[in-house]
C-alpha cells in the first residue's frame, strides 16, 4: 500500500506525539524491575568476558535461565551508544514507534480495500497514545522488543495468508513468506518463549481450512516451512547449550531456574488454586526461597477451613525457620493443592483460570507508574488520593475501551480469513498465560500489536455493523478452492 499525502502527514504526527509520550515516561517513570539488573548482568559478562552467564559465589558462571534475545538487544545499544540505559530506554521508545507503523499496517490489510487508508490512520493514533506499551520504554525489560517482534510476524503471517489464498498461486513465494514468518517467530522466542503460540494459532487454522485431501501437501508444506524457519535463529542458542552445558535447551526454562536447582512446584500448584491477583507475586511467590512467608499476606481464598489455615500456618513456621523451601514441605503442598482440586475441580480448572485472564486483560495497567491500581472502596480510595484514583480509573477505562474496540472490530471484519487465527492467538496466549504460577498482566502486551489493529477496524469507516466479504480485494476474497478429488 503506497502512502497517500494525507496518510504521510498523520503518520509524522502519530509518531511525533508517541515519541513525546515515550520521552515523557522515559524522563518522568524510569522503572528497574528484578529482571532488569539480571538482564544486564547477562549483556555485561557476554561482551566483557565472551561468557553468557552471571556470577554465582564469585564464580562465572554460563547459564540458560534466560534466552538470549534481549541481552543481545542491550548489547547492540551498549556497543553504539554507551552502557547507559538512558540509550536503552531511548532505543526502545524510538523502536516502539517502528511498532506502531507495523501495526498500522496490520491495520490495513484486515480492513477492506476501500478504508485501508482509514484504518492505517485509527492505527497509528491508536498505537503511538497507547500508554499501556509507551510506558515500557522506560524499563528495561523484554516487553518492548517481544511487541515489536510479534508485531513483524504478524505482518508477515498476514502476507504467507494472503499469498496461499491467492488465485493466481506462487508455490515458491508461498514457501518463501512461510518461511520468513517463522523465522520472525524464532527469533521472537529468543526474547519471549510464548511466541511460537502464534505458529500454533495459524496451525489450527490452516489445518480447518485445508482438511480436505486436497490441501493436505499445501498444509503441511506451509507447516513445514514455518517450523524450519522458526528452529533457524534457535538452532545455535539449541548448540550453545548442549556444547556448554551438556543439554539441548531450545526455550528458556520455565521457572527460569539454573539447571539442578529445585523448584517448589508442589507449591505452586497450590497457589494455583487461588492466586488470582498480581500482588500476590510480590508478597508470596517471589518471596519463597529469599524472605520469610507471613500468614496475613494470603487471602482467604487460599484456605476452605480453619484446619486447613492452621496446617499452613504450621508449614510456613517450618519454612521461616531458614527459608528453604524443601522437597518434603513441597511434597506437602502439592497434597493440599491436589485435595483442593478433587474438592472443588471447576474452581481449579475454570474459576481461577477465568479470573486470572480478566485481571490480565482488565487492570488498569499502572504497574510500572507510582499508584496503587486499587479502587475499592471507591469512597475511601477518592478520600485517600485523589489522583491516585483519577489515574487508576482513568486508565482502567481506557484498558476497557481497548479491549472493548478491539471486540467491535474483530466482528466487523469476521468475514477476513486472518481474523479467526488472530483471535485463535489471543485465546491460546490468554489460557497459557493463565497456568504461569504468577499473575503479571504485562505478558498480554505482547497481544497488542493484534488488539490496537482491530480496533483501528473498528474505527475506519461508516457505521456498517458488518464489512462483507466482497468489500476486500481480489486476492483477499476470492479464495481458491481446489477442484474435489
């Protein structure tokens, strides 16, 4: 799509204006997370001392507790612009709005034909006042590059879509914009584990579509193509690990743990039968193994009796004692965890989940700002704070208006083929995210890319409840249908 005057002029503005809000946080809310000082260690000791690793008792130590994606991106700011992470945060807000033009164009190709230009412009305002990713320029964490990634891939997933579908058929461009796509998410899964998801959500969809004898040869050639180019950018990270660690590691681990260390996760299946909120990861799950576990951090969600309060009491007792949290005492919780669920299966495996996915969709999104994100009471929190409940407020509506867009557009454009693997995505992350042992709403941001575009969809143009098929072009609409065998 070439860029028409009008189109030109909203796209220096949107960026102009995004680039001030990214300034903005990047001054006024610079945030450290834990990760962050872990993530620099990893960039500093790979170009200082040619190891991916950290020191563990004075000792340099290599290690796989996190992909490498992300310190490299550090790595390549710091080798240009100076280890500052002034540079990085910089760095970060001016690739968020290359985002923002991806999505724009995301945008685009969903919407029908005659208001790409409209849609394109919805995006990119939408994209670049979102303060919900704007914000994380300011931390150095994995969120803005992964959204740039999934962003890119996406784009890319959309052109593999519409070549397949085309009448006149280019097996060779079909393989080749297969291919590209899954090395974007091979290289994504080098900054977030999650992103192969996306393969995932067009793999179900395209097995739908060609379930037919037929197709069989193109789905699995396009299966195929994606699959090679996602285990490219991984294969070395695989050969590092095996030659230095004595393993083949494709993925980061899951509880980012250095290989023999244990992990309670008797314990947190327990959690997983009521965390449904993020704090708990600070005042319980981040603290097993580093601080003592106090009874009045859990809700009472957490118990179903007096006496099951009272073992856990008696185990946390044990725990204080010197903060190990030992196979024995795991083993415990696991017992509790697998009795809670025989007791109440729906709440473990449908409740929970459900309430973990609305407090990740739903929150006000204020995490890495200076505010509480609590509402309730209402009377009380206006008489505590004004601001700290304008703010809250403010943004969780806006998060609602988000969502709440990005639904209205995903059912004016239903009739797009692209649509049902975009919404696939967005459930599949959604359900997986919702079995971490935490509750962290920023893993959804990598969902963005796909919501801020459908909700540009829902922007452009008249106030048709419906943009029908025919309203795409050629190649998007007229679909080949291979002749029945």
């Amino acid at each position: 799509m070439g860029l028409s005057p009008r189109l030109r002029k909203h796209l220096v503005a949107a960026l102009l204006a995004g680039l001030a809000l990214r300034l903005f946080f990047v001054w006024h809310f610079p945030f450290v997370a834990g990760d962050t000082k872990f993530y620099e260690e990893l960039a500093r000791n790979w170009v200082d001392h040619g190891v991916y690793g950290v020191f563990i008792h004075g000792t340099l130590t290599p290690t796989d507790m996190r992909a490498p994606g992300y310190p490299a991106f550090l790595v390549a700011v710091y080798s240009v612009a100076g280890r500052t992470p002034l540079a990085a945060r910089v760095t970060q807000a001016l690739l968020d709005l290359v985002t923002c033009a991806l999505i724009a164009a995301i945008a685009a190709r969903i919407a029908p034909a005659s208001r790409r230009t409209s849609a394109a412009m919805a995006a990119l305002w939408l994209a670049a006042l979102c303060p919900f990713t704007a914000d994380y320029s300011a931390a150095l964490l994995t969120e803005v590059l992964a959204i740039f990634l999934t962003a890119l891939a996406v784009l890319f997933l959309l052109r593999a879509d519409e070549a397949a579908a085309s009448l006149d058929r280019n097996p060779a461009r079909e393989a080749k914009t297969w291919f590209c796509s899954g090395l974007l998410i091979g290289l994504g899964t080098l900054v977030r584990p999650e992103t192969p998801l996306l393969l995932a959500a067009i793999g179900l969809v395209l097995c739908a579509r060609w379930r037919r004898r037929a197709d069989w040869a193109r789905l699995a050639l396009a299966v195929l193509w994606m699959a090679a180019g996602m285990l490219l950018p991984m294969a070395p990270w695989a050969a590092r690990n095996a030659h230095t660690l004595g393993r083949v590691q494709f993925l980061a681990p899951r509880y980012a743990e250095t290989f023999g260390d244990f992990v309670p996760e008797g314990f947190y299946a327990w959690t997983k039968t009521w965390q449904v909120r993020f704090r708990d990861a600070y005042q319980v799950i981040w603290k097993v193994g580093k601080e003592p576990l106090r009874m009045e951090a859990f809700p009472a969600a957490a118990f179903d009796s007096e006496s099951e309060r009272a073992r856990v009491a008696a185990w946390l007792a044990q725990y204080n004692q010197d903060g190990r949290m030992t196979p024995a005492l795991d083993a415990r919780f696991a017992r509790l965890a697998r009795e809670r669920t025989a007791r109440h299966p729906w709440r473990t495996r449908l409740w929970v989940p459900l309430e973990r996915a609305a407090v990740m969709w739903f929150t006000p999104r204020i995490e890495l700002l200076p505010y509480s994100g609590r509402l309730w009471p209402p009377a009380q929190r206006w008489h505590d704070n004004h601001a700290d409940f304008l703010v809250t407020a403010g943004f969780g509506l806006l998060n609602v208006g988000y969502f709440s867009l990005s639904l209205w557009g995903a059912w004016r454009c239903r009739a797009h083929p692209a649509v049902a693997w975009l919404a696939t995505y967005l459930l599949l992350r959604t359900a997986v995210l919702t079995q971490m042992q935490t509750v962290e709403p920023r893993y959804v941001l990598e969902c963005f890319p796909v919501v801020l575009a459908l909700g540009a969809a829902a922007l452009a143009g008249t106030s048709d409840d419906v943009f029908p098929l025919e309203d795409w072009n050629t190649v998007e609409s007229k679909r080949h249908v291979p002749a029945r065998s």
